[in-house]
C-alpha cells in the first residue's frame, strides 16, 4: 500500500469568479430540501465525524493513511439507535451528537439526506443502501423493521446464521452495492449474534477540471518522517478555490455540478496534519470553507489509492457510548425481551483519486449479539413434543405432542 498525504503548490492569487464548465454549460449548486430541523442534525453529524476522526487518529501511526465515511458510521448507527431504549438510546444519541431532536424528526432528517445525496448531481453516482440481516428464529419487533424500511429504505431478511453461506450472502450484497469496493466487511458470524445492520455507500465523481494525464510525472513527495518517495504528481493550471491561514493552504475541487467537491488541506511549513486534525470543529470547518475565493492555481498533488478498516468498539465507548456494549444495554426496540448489547461496529473504506476524479466506497455493520446471561431466545408458538422424565434413572414416565394448547 502506498502511504503518501495530499500535497498542494498553490502560486498566483487572484480573485475571479466563474459559473460555467469548459463546454460553456452553467453549473449551479442544486439545492437538497431537508426535513425539519435538518441543518442542525447535519451540523451534529459533521460534529460526530470530526471527533471520532480526531479519535481514531490519535491511536494510528503517523504514516498510516486513514479513511472513513462519518456518513456510513452514523447512518448505520442510527439504524440501531432505533432499537436502543431508556439510558442506552441517551448514551448513543450522546455519542453521535444528536440535539434535542425527537426520534422521528432525526429519522425524518436523515430519509431527506439520502432521498437529496443521491439525486442532486446527475454527473455524480452516489448510492447509499441499507440493510437487516437476522438469525433465523429470532424474534424482531415489528416496528423496529417498519421505521428502518421507512426512513432508511432498509432490505430486511432472515438468514440461518448457523450457515456458512449466510456470511457470503451478506458480504456479496455490501460488494454489489459499492461496486465491488468493500469485500469481506464480515469475517464470520459468532454464535451469539442474532443481527447485522449495514450501510453501504458507493461515490464517483469526475472533475469539473480534470487533470491532465500527460502533465503528470512521478516527483518527490514528504514522508511523515523527513524520508522522500517519488509518486506519481498530477497537474493542473485553472481557476479553483483557495483560502489559507497561519496553519495550512486549501484548494477545492468540484465534480459535477458542484454540490460536490474534494477539500484539501496542506500543513504550512512546521506545522503538521494532527495541528489542523486538533483544531477540526464544525465552527472552524464553516469558518474555513466560507473563506474560499476563486483564485488562479497551478496545483501539484498525488494520485492516491488506499483501503483502510477499522473496529470501533473502543472509540465509540470512549464517546459515551460504552452502556450499548454492555450487558447492561436496552436494545427492547430490537427484541421486547431484550438480552442485547452491540458486539462490534466495524468499519471499511476505499478512496482512489486521479486524473479523472474520484472513486470511493465504505460500509459499517453493527452487530447485535445476545447478552451472556440470555442464551437463546426461544419462542414456543409452534407445536411441540414434551416429555416428563426421573434424572436419576433416566426413566422416561410421560411423552406427548401439543398440538393445540388450547383443545
């Protein structure tokens, strides 16, 4: 795996304003109509993603590369947080920096996310899919299935768990729905899970500028350690956005129509990617991305392809959300009998950028397993044959069949 951060020449700065492509076609930003309250339950989103990205960066090696989807992570999340009751619903929506928004107003909000991320840009293919993969002969709630359908357009099938084909079945369905991107997201299936909730999300993108392929030639790049490492530099000469600061210089790359972009943030020399990772707040991140101004750029930076996975067990319980790992968890939205906890949340992403734009991909699957003092959740509904024996002797004294409890 090649292990590179982003690097950027920025040189001319000049304001200038433009609002069509090179084919002379008007780009506008369309605009995504969300639910009520939406603005502030994205802002909350955003919020979580900063700090669990500020979390997981303090526990990997400087010159690994790091990816995640905070879209994937809360979207799965939330899927489950409908299900969570009582202290264990308080610490989740904590932890993923819900506001003082109802159950419904948030589910709402998120629906309007999806329905507006995946339609707004004709020129840009994002694709979110959920889905409810469960033991077969455990019980689920009726309205835990219904809201996650409706709100989060969830796929919601029963599977013998005891299987081994179980765990391809939902493996192939995250490779389909991110274009083969994200492979094996689930090693194998414990005896105790009972369910997987899973967000998958596919992006591409092309440039609104593409780069030139016959400008890019392999140059020096930075290590994190001081070490030099020739890699493929692309290049470009264009108008962009550009804002800087006494901490780092950033370009913004549209695809599309622009509702999307690349942002990219380089360190200003001696300073390094955990000073700016530091300081990541919502407040910093609207002050920063409002300060853009359309400038002339001659911009170097790398091609780049990497996966990265992670398990977020640790992170999330040291975000508040420890009770929903525990045997002390209320997962009764799930299950009325309860005997629930999260057992993982696992987390895979893939991102390439060239020329041409940009591809990436991430899933997160939730495990729900049973607590360790409820074996198996077993509903007698069905008929059945009984028995009345003597354990010392083995003496079988009564057999029978019930057929119908109440003949």
């Amino acid at each position: 795996m090649i292990k590179y951060y982003l690097f950027i020449i920025p040189i001319i700065v000049v304001s200038c304003s433009k609002t069509e492509d090179k084919s002379g076609q008007d780009l506008k930003i369309a605009p995504i109509e969300l639910a009520t309250g939406g603005d502030n339950i994205v802002s909350s989103t955003n919020k979580f993603g900063f700090d669990l990205f500020q979390k997981i960066i303090t526990i990997e090696p400087s010159n690994k590369n790091v990816f995640i989807s905070p879209t994937s992570i809360s979207l799965a999340l939330a899927m489950t947080w409908n299900g969570a009751r009582n202290t264990t619903a308080d610490s989740m929506a904590q932890s993923l920096r819900f506001s003082d928004a109802t159950n419904n107003e948030i589910n709402a909000v998120f629906k309007s996310l999806i329905d507006g991320l995946t339609t707004v840009d004709e020129k840009v293919l994002l694709k979110i899919a959920n889905s409810i993969w469960y033991r077969q002969g455990f019980t689920v709630e009726q309205d835990f299935i219904t809201v996650n359908q409706n709100y989060y357009y969830s796929e919601v099938q029963s599977l013998d768990f005891n299987n081994p084909s179980s765990k391809n079945i939902i493996n192939s369905w995250v490779e389909d729905k991110t274009n083969g991107k994200i492979t094996n997201l689930i090693a194998e299936i414990n005896p105790q899970d009972v369910m997987y909730l899973i967000n998958a999300i596919y992006f591409k993108g092309i440039w609104q500028i593409k780069f030139d392929k016959t400008k890019t030639s392999d140059a020096p790049f930075y290590l994190s350690d001081g070490s030099l490492k020739n890699v493929p530099m692309m290049n470009i000469e264009d108008t962009i956005n550009y804002y800087s600061n006494d901490l780092f210089r950033s370009v913004e790359l549209d695809y599309g129509r622009g509702n999307y972009s690349m942002v990219i943030l380089l360190p200003n020399t001696g300073k390094s990617t955990n000073d700016i990772i530091n300081v990541l707040t919502t407040e910093n991140w609207k002050e920063w991305t409002n300060g853009f101004l359309k400038t002339d750029i001659a911009l170097t930076m790398p091609r780049f392809k990497f996966d990265y996975e992670i398990t977020l067990n640790d992170i999330l319980t040291g975000m508040g959300m420890g009770i929903a790992f525990s045997d002390n968890a209320d997962f009764t939205g799930i299950n009325r009998f309860g005997g629930l906890q999260i057992s993982s949340v696992k987390h895979k992403a893939f991102v390439e950028v060239n020329e041409e734009g940009t591809e990436a991909a991430a899933a997160t699957v939730v495990g729900i397993e049973l607590t360790s003092f409820l074996g198996i959740n077993l509903c007698i509904n069905r008929p059945f044959i009984f028995a009345i024996r003597e354990k010392y002797t083995g003496t079988v004294v009564f057999l029978g069949r019930v057929s119908d409890p109440v003949d």
